[in-house]
C-alpha cells in the first residue's frame, strides 16, 4: 500500500498550486489525512489534516492557516491541498500520511496527526518550487 502525492511544480510568489494525495490498494476513507512538508535542510513539518467525513473540521499549522485548505473526495479516493499566496518560504517536498485508524475519529484526529509516528502509510512526495 502506497500513497502518491502530485500536483508539484514550479510557480511564481503569490501563485496557487493545488497538490493531490491518491492511493492504490487502500481505502483512503477509512483514515484522517495529514499533509506534510520538508524544504531542503529542514526537517519533516505538519502543515495540514483532514478527518475521515467531510463534515469534520480540518486543521492547519498556524504557517498555512488562511492560505492552504484541505479536502476530500472519498469516491475519488482522493485528498487535495490548495495552497495559495504561495511564498518561496513554501519551497518544499510536500507528503501526504495516512493517520492510523485508531486515532483518525473525530475527536481525536487533530490531536495526533500532526506526529508523523502515528501515520501508517506515506506517499513519496511531490516537489513544490515557489520563486521570488
């Protein structure tokens, strides 16, 4: 079981990309989703999670928050990041985790998907290049 996150590239400061986490062999609806990132030098960051149901809040590091919004499409078996106002400060491999079952209800999920430990599966990432 994998994860695979798309939607990379290079864009100019203020831009949008919108990133894709998809993946084969796994529901992915049965797991909260968390984003995360690792610019070069820099360890692996928290930027975002998503709960199992649509109608869960999301929750956002306070880096990301009013620029990035994360959803689901659960027939698609898809989750999305839409990052906008991009800034070259968000220069990073992007990733997406799978929050283990057992910690993504939600009233937990928030808790514990910012702890990369807790995640089961990881896609391998998706380079995001933002210019000045």
């Amino acid at each position: 079981v994998q994860l695979q996150a798309s939607g990379g590239g290079l864009v100019q400061a203020g831009g949008s990309l919108r990133l894709s986490c998809s993946a084969s062999g796994v529901s992915l609806g049965y797991y909260a989703i968390g984003w995360f990132r690792q610019a070069p030098g820099k360890e692996r960051e928290y930027i975002s999670c998503i709960g199992r149901r649509t109608e869960e809040t999301p929750a956002y590091a306070d880096s990301v928050k009013g620029r990035f919004t994360i959803s689901r499409d659960n027939p698609k078996n898809t989750v999305y990041l839409i990052m906008n106002s991009l800034t070259p400060e968000d220069t990073a491999v992007y990733f997406c985790g799978a929050l283990r079952s057992s910690y993504s209800g939600p009233r937990a999920f928030s808790r514990y998907c910012p702890v990369q430990s807790f995640h089961t599966y990881w896609g391998q990432g998706t380079l995001v290049t933002v210019s000045s």
